[in-house]
C-alpha cells in the first residue's frame, strides 16, 4: 500500500501512517459510526433497484493516485473482518475507509493521521454485482 504514503523523507514514519489510515481502530466518533451504518443500510436497500457502479460501497475495487507522490495503486473496501492492510482490503470503519464510501471518480479525498495530511483521488471504481444462489 505504498501509494497511501504520505510524502515524508522518513520511510518507517510515512508507512506507520499509511497503515494508521487503512485500519480500523475504535471508538470512532458517534457521528462517523452513524454515517456509516446509514450508508451500509442504504446501500442494502438500494442496491436492488440501482446498479449504479460509480459509486464506492463495500466490496468495491478502488484505484487511488496520491496527489503529492504522485503513486497509484488499488485497494479493495470491505467488512471489519475481513480487513488486510498487506492485500490491500482495507475496513470500511478505517480513517481511509470512511472517507471513501459513498465517493465517485474524480474525488479528491484528505485525510489528516498523526498531523501528516494524506491526498488522495479517485481514479477507477469497479463494483461486482455477487449472483445469488437459487435453491433446488
């Protein structure tokens, strides 16, 4: 996840706030808990009537360049659980995370972890639609 760097001389400190950035680590802020389990509900509900794949939800393949390295790179946003900073899957209740549900290509994403300011844009979304099983 070299590309979530921040653009900082010292290589440990730059990877120690990219890692901060793509875990979750709790408590959050009542209000950033609120917008993401409204936005996961929303999402459950609408994604039956609206395939619209621009947008980023869990489960979606993200490209991101960062705007001071300029180094891109892709990552994947899923459930708490299934987070893995080293593949890439980062949590949707990270700092990273929250700050790119709901977002569209072209958005320029900020971030501040540890006092060092991350910027990041959005260049590709890919959304799979998961088939559902039917029973015989």
């Amino acid at each position: 996840m070299f590309f979530c760097y921040p653009k900082l001389s010292n290589k440990p400190l730059a990877s120690l706030i990219a890692a901060l950035a793509c875990r979750s680590f709790l408590p959050l802020a009542p209000l950033a808990l609120n917008r993401v389990v409204h936005f996961i509900a929303d999402d459950i509900g609408q994604s039956r009537l609206n395939s619209d794949s621009s947008c980023v939800r869990i489960g979606s393949s993200v490209e991101l360049r960062n705007l001071d390295t300029h180094q891109q790179g892709w990552l994947q946003l899923v459930y708490p659980q299934q987070a893995c900073y080293r593949s890439g899957h980062i949590s949707v209740l990270s700092p990273l995370g929250r700050a790119l549900l709901g977002q569209t290509t072209e958005a320029e994403i900020q971030l501040t972890v540890l006092g060092y300011q991350l910027r990041l844009r959005v260049l590709s979304v890919i959304n799979v639609k998961q088939r559902m099983k039917r029973r015989t």
